[in-house]
C-alpha cells in the first residue's frame, strides 16, 4: 500500500464540475446526476442543480409574485339600477328610470408604495433564504461526500487487508508442509481472515449507506454516487471571522428589513379607506338626467386595523432577535471549527510523524522474525492488524479534519469562494 501522502492539498474545479455546471442548464441531467463525482461537483449540485434547491427557488417566484400584486392598482366598481313607478310619478314625471354609477378607490395614503417596498424586501429576503439554504445544503453534502470517501477508502483497506491475510496464509501453509508450522497457526490464520471478512461486510454496508446519505441530501432518486478524489485535507484561507458574510445571517438580516416594511404598510393600511364616485341618473318618457360625484369614507369606528399593525410590529420585533441570535450562533460555529480544524491538523501530523513511517519496518521485521522462528503467529497477525487499522485511523483523521475545514468555510461563508 502507499503511504505517500502529500501534506495537504487545494480542491480545484476542472473536470468532473463541468457536469455539474452541464446538469444545471439541462432538466434531463438534473433528474440523472453523473455516477462518478467529486467534491466540487457535489458542491455545484447542492446549490445549483438539486431537486431541493430547486424546491427552494420557489419562493423567489412566490415573492416576484407578491410584488406584481403589490404593485397593482385598485379596480373600480361598477354598478348599474334600473326602477319602475308603478304609482305617483316623482322622477321627472317618468315611470321608469336608470342610474350607473362608477366607484374608484384612492390610495392616498400612500398604501400602493408601501406594499411594493414590502413586497421588495420580500424578494430580497427570499434570495437571502435561498442562498443560505444552497450554502447549508452544500456543507452538508460535501461532509457527505467526505463520509462516502472514507466508507470507500476504508473498504479497499479492509479488501486490501483480506488479500494481506491470504498471502500469509500461503506462508504458513508452506512451512507446515516443511514441519516448520503446527496446526494451530493455519487455524489462527484462517480466524483472522474471518474476522476480517466479516469487517469487510460490514465496511460494504457502510458504503451503501453513504450513497445513500448523498442521495438523500441532494433528492436524487435512486442515485448510487461513486466518489472520485483521495482523502486529502483542504486548503481554509486564514483570517478572523466575518458574520456579516454568512449566508444565514445575511437571510435574517434581509427578513429583518423585509418585517420592518410590513410594519410601514400595516401603519398605512389604517388609514380610512376613501372612494371617488361617479355617476349618472336618467329617465325615459319623458327623458331627463342627473350626473352626480362624490367622495366615500371610511369611518373607522369598530375596526380601526391595529391588530394588524400590532402584529407586524411583533414580527419586527421577532426578526430582530432572530438577527441577533443567529449571529451569536454564526460567531459559535465559527469559533468551533477553528478549534476543531487546529486540534484535528495537529493530531493527523503527529500521527503521520510518529506511525506511518514505521509501518513498512513493522511489516518487514515481523515477516523476517516468523520466518526465522523468532515471533509466533499471533505477533505477525498483530503486526498485520496494526498496519491495516492504522491506515484506516489515519483515513479517518484526514476525514474528520476534511469536514471540519468544510464547516469552517461554510461558516464564514466562504464555501464557494476557496473551493473555486
């Protein structure tokens, strides 16, 4: 097995992200996603190509929706009557007459320009949510993508590590046909193997439920992905944390804006309504006519619309703390995964220092002491174990370090621009 791995590594975008970029302009690829990826393409398929992201970008629609009726006039009412006079003539000394009239309502409150810069900050809102749900959708399906490598590294491990215990096999049957090996050696051989066969079992469920876990996250039916890449650890930019650039927080902060309009259209809608009319009266036999117009009037007596105005008010208020709570949580994930991300890069270089360069002299002094009958079986069979487990631990450590730069990035909003 290798055990050269370069100290770290800078995830680019050639090659495989031109399908992703491919399937977010084409609905057939969107619904058939490419069954080898890497960590870019997956990136690109959670903000860009999902069937959840798509879900998302709804609302966009339903906020450009309620601005085109925000941005609507009034319609005027139209009413027409037509009377009879069956007894004394009143009306112009007619027995039937007709009247239309035409009602008008007057926005002078200036209600029609509140609606639109309320319904304004609601599509702004809505691309802020959408962006932190494509951001939050890409960090958790690139540690996804991250667990998929792992359950396949460690699987070839585990395949590798069979394949190890079958050539040993091989030697000790050799000698026990020479009478240099008992019985018992083949016998402790064949358990180990077992032992390691059924872990390999075990390895393959685990990369199935990996498959399925990307697939889930994205919303691609019947998806079985293929990670493509090694396990290497990300390049993270340094710099102090900036919470005005998260995704999250910049949704909350535009809902903020968007409650604080509605509370200006809810001050204005209280405002008596008011309606210009307009009309005409005539009768017939003989003929004569009456044009009238007049204003109408709200008198707002039992419903004054504060409730509506309360209300608004109140969701302000609750945008307002969401804004600060989501800061304070931004600010915690970030400072986590900066600890997380130092912790974790200091503990995979120790290793790397102290165990893997070890492990080739372990194998080879254990095999050397065995053949000379200096060592039994079972110190082969550890040897063995610890070189295999070792690099399944260091794959493991280069995983975790992987997902917790990713959450940094994702933090600090920052995702898309360092994997680019």
């Amino acid at each position: 097995m290798n055990n050269a791995r370069p100290p770290r590594a800078v995830v680019r975008l050639p090659g495989i992200a031109c399908l992703a970029l491919l399937a977010a302009s084409s609905p057939l690829l969107a619904q058939t996603p490419p069954a080898r990826v890497d960590l870019a393409t997956v990136l690109t398929l959670a903000r860009e190509t999902s069937p959840k992201v798509a879900l998302e970008r709804q609302n966009i629609a339903i906020a450009r929706a309620e601005r085109r009726t925000a941005g609507a006039w009034p319609n005027p009412t139209v009413s027409y009557n037509h009377s009879r006079q069956p007894g004394e003539l009143t009306n112009f000394s007619s027995t039937r007459a007709q009247e239309v009239s035409v009602e008008l309502p007057l926005l002078i409150a200036g209600q029609r320009g509140a609606r639109i810069e309320a319904a304004e900050r609601g599509i702004a809102a809505a691309k802020a949510r959408f962006a932190a749900s494509g951001n939050d959708l890409a960090a958790d399906a690139g540690a996804a993508f991250i667990a998929l490598l792992l359950a396949q590294e460690t699987l070839a491990t585990r395949t590798a590590g069979v394949d190890e215990l079958s050539r040993l096999r091989d030697i000790v049957a050799g000698r026990q046909v020479s009478g240099m090996a008992s019985q018992y050696e083949l016998l402790r051989v064949d358990v180990e193997q077992a032992s390691w066969r059924a872990q390999t079992a075990e390895a393959e469920v685990a990369l199935a439920e990996a498959q399925a876990q990307l697939a889930t996250l994205l919303g691609f039916s019947g998806w079985q992905p293929r990670g493509v890449g090694e396990l290497h650890p990300l390049e993270v930019a340094p710099g102090a944390s900036e919470t005005s650039e998260n995704p999250a927080f910049i949704a909350v902060r535009r809902e903020e804006e968007a409650a604080q309009a509605n509370v200006e259209v809810a001050r204005r809608e209280r405002f008596p309504e008011v309606s210009l009319n307009a009309g005409r009266f005539w009768t017939s036999s003989p003929f004569g006519a009456t044009n009238t117009v007049g204003l109408s009037v709200e008198i707002p007596i039992f419903d004054t619309r504060g409730g509506a105005l309360d209300k608004a008010r109140t969701e302000a208020l609750s945008a307002n703390l969401r804004r600060h709570l989501t800061k304070a949580e931004v600010e915690a994930d970030v400072y986590r995964y900066s600890v997380q991300v130092a912790q974790r890069g200091a503990t995979l270089e120790r290793f790397r220092a102290q165990m893997m360069p070890n492990l080739p002299a372990l194998k080879q002094m254990a095999e050397d002491a065995y053949r000379l009958g200096k060592s039994s079986i079972t110190e082969l069979l550890d040897a063995t174990r610890a070189r295999y487990e070792a690099h399944i631990d260091q794959s493991t450590l280069v995983a975790n370090l992987m997902e917790a730069q990713l959450r940094l990035q994702a933090a600090r909003g920052k995702l898309s621009v360092t994997l680019d």
